[in-house]
C-alpha cells in the first residue's frame, strides 16, 4: 500500500523513476462539497476508489473505478433518495497536462481529487426520483400524491386564452 500525503494527494515517486511500473490503490476518503445543487455525496461518506496506476512515456495513467453514495430529494415528492454510482476512469497525469483532458504530475505527486469530482458529477442523478412511477405533491394543496388522493380540482383553462372563450362562435341562423 502506498503512503498517503494528504487525502487524495499522493506520491508517486516509485512510478516516476521506473517507466513501466505499475502499482495498484484502494483509498476511502471524505471529498468535501461533492455535487449538484439537486443531488450530492455526503461528506461523511468516504468516496471509494480502486485504481491501477501505471508509469508511462508520457507521465501516469490511472485506471480503475470510482464509487460513491449519493443522497437528494425526490425531485415529484420532495423524500429523500439516496443510491450509488459506479464509475470508471482512465485518465493521464502529465508535467504539462492540456486543459479539459489530462490532469497535473506535480513532481513525485497526483492529486486523485479533480479526477474523482469530474467523473462522479457527471454521473450524478440530474433529476433523482424515489421512483420511476412517483406521482408527486399536488401543486394546489401539498399533498403527496402518493400516499393519498386530494380533492382539488383542477382548471387547465390557459389565463392567455380567456378572451377568445368569451367569444360566440357559433353559426348564426341564416335569414331567409
């Protein structure tokens, strides 16, 4: 096992003086303000990681999966939801990486950090829902459709179209 520097900051000293060296890592750790403004990862909640990292002419691939719990609200009812998603990387480190596609070698280290944030945000749940059928609150009274039926009625008159229901537009009598 290797020698964590700080988090997810780690050495990789071994890698880099050795081409073609390969190690692999099992890290758990907390990864703070982890989501969406709809769905996110508990700070609590250590963030798995299982990778194989491996010395390459062009710096460290890091390959292997990414695992995390997730927690929301039920985007119809408003219940809390919360699942796991699994995900797989393979990204390269490198002294001068290209913005959006490959990540810093800062010397003897890597920061597994913005590779666990870019892969997981991706994959978090866009609309979380404690079910594919949830039948939601009633937008009139707040009652969860689910649990029980409410007894508003609903008007889907559109307010835009309520001069021309007020017109006659019935045939009128032919005079003869």
């Amino acid at each position: 096992m290797m020698s964590t520097l700080s988090g997810l900051r780690i050495s990789v000293a071994d890698l880099v003086r050795r081409p073609g060296l390969s190690r692999t890592v099992a890290l758990h750790e907390p990864v703070s303000e982890l989501g969406t403004p709809v769905t996110g990862v508990p700070a609590e909640e250590p963030v798995a990681l299982d990778l194989t990292l491996e010395r390459v002419p062009d710096g460290i691939v890091v390959r292997g999966t990414v695992r995390a719990q997730w927690r929301a609200e039920c985007s119809r009812c408003l219940q809390e939801v919360s699942g796991e998603r699994e995900v797989h990387v393979d990204e390269l480190y490198e002294p001068h990486p290209l913005a959006g596609e490959t990540y810093l070698l800062d010397g003897d280290e890597i920061d597994l950090e913005p590779v666990v944030r870019d892969a997981l945000l991706l994959e978090l749940p866009t609309v979380p829902l404690c079910r594919p059928d949830c039948a939601g609150l009633c937008p009139h009274c707040g009652t969860d459709r689910n649990e029980r039926t409410c007894e508003c009625t609903v008007d889907d008159t559109d307010p835009r179209w309520a001069a021309l229901a007020a017109l006659d537009l019935s045939p009128s009598p032919r005079e003869s």
